[in-house]
C-alpha cells in the first residue's frame, strides 16, 4: 500500500527503521546500491554537430542540396569557374539555415536538468543514531530526516512527527496556499497528491513549523521523478506550419522531377544532344524549385520573434510563432498564470455592525480596528524594496499586514506602539493562533483562525452575522479567517489554550483570495471572440478555481467544473467525448493535464498550454505549443516550453496570438508570390521548349531571380504590418491548406500570367534581332521586373491605393535593392555576359518595363471586383 494510507507505524515497519537511532552506515549502503543516488537521470542532450544535420531533414533542404548537387555536377562537366557560381548559392542558403534552426534549438529542451537543480543539496539525517548533514543525492528510503521552515525537501517522504507544519507544494500541485500537514493523518490510497496532508514531496519547501520523517522514495521513484519520467517520454509535436512546408517540398520534388522527364523524353525523340537536354531539364527543375522558400520563410519567423519580444514573448523555436496562432484551445494553469499568486485580502465583516467592506484604503474605524487586532496576531511581514512587495512568512497572514499598511497601520509600527508580550503558535489541531498584546495599558488577548472553532470559544459578538456571512463570502471562494478577543487582568506566566483561548469576542471576519489579474478577464474575451476556448486546470480546490473561472468569464453557464477524482473515473472514450464542454479541472496530477491536452488533440484542435510550475512542464511538452511564465514560472516549466512570457501576463498570450496570426498571413504571402513566380518560370521554359526547343531563360538566371531577386521583396512581404481584423476570425482548422482559400488557384494564375508576359518579351526580342540571348536578356527583364512589381500586389487583397502604395518601407526599400540588382546584372557588360545576357536598344528596355508592369493593371481590377479572398 502507498505510504500515505498508513499510519506512520506501519510505514517504519516496512522500512525497517527505527526512528531514534535511523539506519546503520552499512544498511544505508546496502539500499544505496539498490535504489540508486536520488538525483533525476536526464536524457543525453544532442551536440550541435548532431542538431545541425537534423536541419537537412526537411524536404525542401534535400531539394536544395540536390540542386547544388547536378549544378556542382554541370559546372565539372564544363570545366569553366564561373559554373561554380550556381552550387555555392544554394549552400550558401542551405547553411545559413541550418545555423539559424541549430541556435533557436540550442536553448531547448533544458526541462530535465532544470529539474535536477531543485533538487536541495544536503539533508539533515540521522545515522547510526547521531543526526548528521549529508549530501541529498546519498538518502535512501528508510533515511530519517529533520525539517525546518526554510528548507527544501530532499526526498519524498512520510512524516511521524510534526509541529505547526506548513509546505508550499504550488510547483508541484498548483495549489497556492502551503499546506497544513499532520504525521497523524491517514488518507484514502487513490486520494489526489494535493490531499495527502501526512506526505512531504521532493523539491517542495517548509514554509512553517518543523518535521521529522521517513523518507519513502527517492530520484525517478519521487513525484517529481515521476514527472521528470512523463517529460522525457513526451514526443515532440510537428507543428502545422512544418507539416504544410514538407507536404509542399514534396509537391514540388515531384513536379520537378515529372517536368524534367517529359522535356528529356521529347528531346531525345527529338533527336536533340543529350547534354543539351540534361541543361535544358536542370533548367526546368531550378524553376521549379524555390530555392529562397525555406531559409525566406525562417527570417520571417525571426522577424516575428523579434517583434514578439518587444511584446514580452520569448520564443525558443522559430514554428512556435505561427502554431501559437492557429492555436484553438489554451488550457491555462490557475495560480500565477491566471492569478496573481499573492493572497489578497478583499473583504472585512465587523460583527458588532454587521457590516461587510471591500477592502480599500480608508475603511471604517471598526475594520481598521479588526485589520489592528488581526495583524497584530500574524508573524508575516510584507517588505518593500524599490516599490517591489516582498511577502515573507504565510500567505494568508501577509495578506493581513499588508490591508492593515494600506489603512495607515504598518506592523512594524504596530508591534512598536502594541508589543507582543505572549502567544501561542498557530497549530493544525487547534486551527488557532493566539496573542497577547498590550494595547492601551490593557492586556489584550487576541485569536484568529478557523471561524467553525473559533465561534466555539466565544461567548460574546454576533455569531449569527458571522455564521450568514461565512456562508456568502465562502460560496464566493474565500478563505476565511475569524478574529476574537478578551481583555484579562493579569500576563499569565505560562499561557495555555485553555486559559487565553475561552471567554472570547467575537470581533468579525477577514476574507482573501489569490486574485485574478485585472487584464486577464480582457484577454479570455478576446480569446473567445477569436475562436479560441480557455480552460482552467489547477491543482486548486473545484469551489475556488470555479469561482476565479466564472469571474475571468472562462466557466460559462453551459461549462462543467469537475475534480481531478472524478477525470480519474473517465475512459479515454467518455473523455474525449466531453471534453469540450469542461472549461475546469480542480484538483489535478501532472497525468490528468497530459490527458486533458491529448483529449483535446483527439478532437483536431491546435492545443496550447500555459503554466509556471513543475507539475505544468509535462502538458506544457505534450501540447502543440507551450507557454511558460517567466518571472513566477521554475526553470523546469521554461525548458518544457516553445514560449515564454517575460512578463507573466496572461493578456500577453493575446498579443502573441495576434502575431502569430499576422506572421502565418504573411507567409501566406510570401509563399504565394515565391510560388507564383516559380509556376511562371516553369511554364516559360517547359512551353518554350515544347514549341521551340529552347529555353528562354539558363538556369544560372533563374537561380539568381529565385535566390537574389525576390528573397529581398519576400523578407520584406514577411514583415507586413499585420491586419486589424485578424483576432476577429476563427482559427484555421489543422488540417486547413496553406493554400487555402483561393490561394491555390490565384498563384496558378499569376503563375500563367508571368509566363504568357516572359514568352512575350523572349518572342520579340529573339524573332526581332534573330539572337536568342537577346531574347533571353528580354525574358530575364520581364521575369524580374514583373516579380517586384508583384510583390506589392501581395501585400494584401485590398487596392494598393487603400493601403497605400509606399507604406511598407521595408518592401520599398527591397524593391529598390533589387531593382539595382537587376541593373547590376543586365548593364555591366563582363557580368552580363557571365550572365548569358546581352545589351539591348532603348526601345526594348521600355517593352520590357511596360509588359512587367501588367501585373499591377490586372490585380487591382481584380481586387476591385472582389475576385480576391481572404
């Protein structure tokens, strides 16, 4: 049986320890050798040598390296220097590219070493009788250890004996308040780890009182092992964006191939010189590639990393910006995500009134005498160094001294003017805490804890106002804290409960909560008018995430809530069946978020989660995009993720999600028009070649239009400002085509404009000078030209003149670079001759710019008849 469904007893009876004398040096070896050092194994990470060849994995690079491969071949064959040209630009492309996905990786996948360093370094342990500090790494279960507030736990383990104890488990379990623990305690077998109240967990801490333990499990067999275990085998997810480039490499890979045999095949029934054919097929398969599409689309993904952190997003993996913007689902953690992870006090009753306050900064004189009388009786101190709040000591009872300090009362100031002359310390039996202060030359005697026992001991106050509203601020998720007092004639000499905690006044009641952040609310209701639905998953209690849910509006009337229990008792099948009408999960293990995430995968959904703790990073792995918090969130979480929040502001998802809309837009466009003109390319050539037998353009030409003429206006289209209609359109479906709504057939169209507009510039100037690389030379112009033109045209469906025709100055100033480019090549005379290009008259320099022109004539008169969509 688990250790926390028996009685400490039986647990040391199992472990075969006493807990006077704790475990001989040579037993202690023993079950070192057999349970291993208790520290987390983590997977050998990858050198960079090994990332960087994972980055010719993709479709399109094996493309582009078969290119420079049968270029590097040609250029042998002919033996002339200046044929190198054309493999030493595609790898050039191919290595700048593998860099830039080998340094965005190299920061990755850090989750299981971030675990290992929460690990505390030493434990205080007895050994053959005598306690002793040892190494962390070198306990065994049956170790007996000695906690303190302040330390780390070292180890799973099960308490047998404990005073006043409190552990703050958040990482762990999500749940923001530590945790009362009592070694008497013996819960049910499958109760949820947020309840097992007689265990204490790796890498959680001691907030309060003082232990003494049996440690039960050590490295991969603790909690946090287990969670290190789910991290590790979690696969990685493909995003959407990669998964569409792959698919359309191979489309390409294809057409490429399926082009060149049929222009192979008619050429040798042509009779034709088989190398002539070979360059003419090369030709065509260089058109048909797009050269500039992976490393173009990688530095629009930069450009949006860029701009997303001036949005306080970081972004580990480059893929991570556009599937953060088809996500459909965020299932967001609760505490420090959705709220704020510092107890609030909100509310006050004053029992003699009644009356019942928010609390502000200038209540009445009878709640700042219960603010007086509550913060009197609290050990916590609120410090503030450079207007930054620092909390130290028990949640609940900062929160107390902090609504007293907004009221004018400082505790340092009231400890000063009201010293503590007694008191008896908080103790999870009693649920009380008592003090005696002398507060005007009386001796005072004040009790705060549960108000269920607190009303038991009082004799005067309202307890009926104390009873309806304990009722009304607990259904409101409060926790609750009741405050009494008495006056006594003498300072007893030695206080006991019985003496100081009877006879009491009822005073009233404070109430607090982990609030929500103030632009977390906005931000779920721009999600929702986005398409996308917020879930809730804690590892707080069902009543209080419900509560924080309906108010951020995440929980809807037709929304359930449901505990992590009752998740337990679904099949996959019933899970996946109603997992879209739960919008909150309470009391939750690192396991059941992983479902909930796969469930919601199951259904089609892009699935992000966001989260900070340690029990998050499994989910946050195992979802198509996860978004740590920086500032509250562990290290552990920041590993797990592809995105992370510097600010820890969940409104900071909305902004990243508008980016990353805006930036899967754009590539939109920059695909459109590389696709448009590669389309163009591949009909000049395989249409010249059925009817003439002669290529219009050389495959050096076309690699310097792909590769130099349009990455500039493509990098440029990438950074377009993005649409401020964007958060008002429903998320794109998974399986939806990247040419989705008409873009297929738009770019099959311009595709087939390019190439009608080329041929007419190659016709004339061959037929009309009787040389074709005069013919060539038009060809190139009008090719080139035309592109750049173009690129304007792709900026958006609407007219150029609505949008205005120079407001991109990234894109004027690509156009203009490139248009030097062209000059460059066509102009100086010893590089177009490099070129195959040849000097033409005035007046077919004009033809040329008139016919690369007619792109723009066409595509504003179909924007003005809405033929385009969006």
């Amino acid at each position: 049986m688990a250790p926390h469904s028996l009685n400490y007893s039986q647990v040391l009876d199992q472990l075969q320890v006493r807990p006077e004398t704790g475990l001989d040096s040579a037993e202690a070896s023993k079950r070192l050798a057999k349970y291993g050092v208790n520290k987390l194994k983590a997977k050998k990470n990858k050198t960079s040598l090994q990332r960087f060849f994972e980055q010719f994995k993709d479709v399109m690079i094996l493309i582009l390296i078969l290119a420079a491969v049968i270029s590097f071949a040609i250029a042998c064959h002919e033996g002339e220097p200046e044929g190198f040209f054309e493999p030493a630009l595609i790898l050039l492309i191919v290595v700048i590219n593998a860099t830039i996905g080998v340094i965005q990786e190299s920061k990755a996948e850090k989750a299981l070493e971030a675990l290992q360093n929460l690990s505390a370094p030493h434990a205080r342990v007895i050994r053959d009788g005598k306690e002793t500090v040892i190494e962390a790494a070198h306990l065994v279960p049956g170790d007996i250890i000695s906690l303190e507030a302040g330390d780390y736990v070292p180890a799973d383990a099960r308490i047998i004996l404990s005073a006043s104890l409190q552990s703050q488990e958040s990482a762990l379990t999500g749940e923001s308040v530590p945790v009362e623990k009592d070694a008497a305690a013996v819960v049910a077998e499958n109760a949820p780890l947020g309840d097992r109240v007689n265990m204490l967990y790796s890498g959680c801490s001691i907030t309060y009182g003082h232990a003494k333990a049996v440690v039960t499990a050590t490295g991969t067999d603790t909690e946090m092992g287990k969670i290190a275990h789910l991290l590790d085998s979690a696969i990685d997810t493909q995003t959407p964006l990669q998964h569409k480039l792959a698919q359309l490499g191979k489309y390409l890979g294809f057409m490429a191939l399926a082009a060149c045999a049929i222009i192979f095949v008619i050429g040798i029934m042509d009779g034709m010189n088989a190398m002539e054919i070979f360059m003419i097929a090369v030709s065509l398969a260089v058109s048909a590639i797009p050269e500039g599409l992976p490393a173009i689309v990688t530095v629009v993904l930069a450009i949006g990393v860029q701009r997303m952190v001036k949005k306080n997003v970081i972004i580990k993996t480059l893929p991570a910006v556009e599937t953060l913007g088809s996500a459909t689902v965020i299932c967001s953690d609760k505490t420090g995500t959705l709220t704020q992870n510092k107890m609030t006090l909100v509310k006050a009753l004053d029992a003699e009134t009644p009356v019942l306050e928010d609390i502000s900064e200038d209540n009445s004189p009878a709640i700042k005498k219960l603010l007086q009388y509550a913060a009197l009786c609290c050990d916590g101190t609120v410090e503030f160094e450079n207007g930054r709040e620092h909390h130290i000591g028990d949640p609940t009872e900062t929160s107390i001294v902090l609504a007293a300090r907004k009221n004018g009362m400082p505790k340092d100031e009231l400890n000063r003017l009201y010293p503590r002359l007694a008191e008896l310390p908080f103790d999870s039996d009693r649920k009380l805490m008592t003090t005696v202060n002398h507060i005007d030359g009386k001796y005072i005697v004040i009790v705060k804890g549960a108000f269920d026992v607190l009303a038991d001991r009082c004799i005067k106050g309202n307890l009926e106002a104390g009873r309806k509203y304990a009722r009304e601020l607990s259904r409101q998720a409060l926790r609750l804290l009741a405050v009494a007092y008495k006056e006594i004639a003498t300072l007893p000499p030695t206080p006991t409960t019985e003496e100081l905690e009877s006879g009491l006044t009822f005073m009233g009641l404070v109430g607090m909560i982990d609030p929500p952040r103030p632009e977390a609310r906005d931000a779920v209701a721009v999600c929702r008018q986005a398409g996308i639905k917020p879930v809730m998953i804690t590892g707080d209690h069902v009543a209080t995430a419900s509560a924080i849910a309906k108010d951020l509006g995440i929980l809807l009337d037709e929304d359930d809530a449901i505990t992590g229990r009752k998740l337990a008792m679904m099949s996959e099948a019933e899970l996946n069946e109603r997992v879209r009408n739960i919008a909150v999960y309470a009391r939750v293990s690192p396991e059941d978020k992983i479902r909930i995430v796969r469930a919601w995968q199951h259904q089609g959904e892009i699935v992000s989660m966001t989260g900070d703790g340690v029990n998050d990073a499994p989910a946050l792995k195992a979802a198509d995009i996860g978004c740590a918090m920086g500032i509250t969130g562990t290290d552990v979480a920041k590993g797990a993720s592809d995105i992370i929040l510097t600010d820890d502001n969940f409104a900071s998802i909305v902004d990243a999600v508008r980016e990353g809309r805006g930036i899967y837009d754009n590539i939109r466009k920059v695909v459109g028009f590389l696709l448009g003109t590669n389309i163009g390319e591949v009909l000049t050539v395989f249409i010249a070649m059925l009817f003439w037998r002669e290529s219009p353009l050389l495959a050096i030409q076309l690699l310097w239009i792909n590769l130099i003429t349009d990455s500039l206006p493509a990098i440029a289209l990438g950074m377009e400002a993005v649409e401020r209609d964007v958060m008002t359109r429903k998320p794109r479906p998974r399986g939806e085509s990247i040419f989705a709504h008409g873009l297929g057939i738009r770019i099959v169209m311009l595709g087939t404009m390019f190439a009608a507009l080329t041929l007419t510039g190659f016709l004339i100037g061959w037929k009309s000078t009787g040389n074709i690389v005069a013919g060539r030379t038009m060809a190139f112009l009008v090719l080139a030209l035309s592109q750049v033109i173009h690129s304007f045209n792709m900026r958006s469906n609407h007219s150029l003149f609505k949008t205005g025709i120079f407001s991109n100055r990234y894109l004027n100033w690509a156009a203009g670079i490139s248009v030097a480019l062209i000059g460059f090549i066509v102009f100086i005379p010893a590089v177009a001759t490099a070129f195959g290009l040849t000097q033409l008259s005035n007046n077919m320099y004009l033809l040329a710019l008139g016919l690369a022109m007619a792109p723009v004539v066409v595509l504003e008169m179909s924007k003005a008849f809405g033929l385009l969509k969006k």
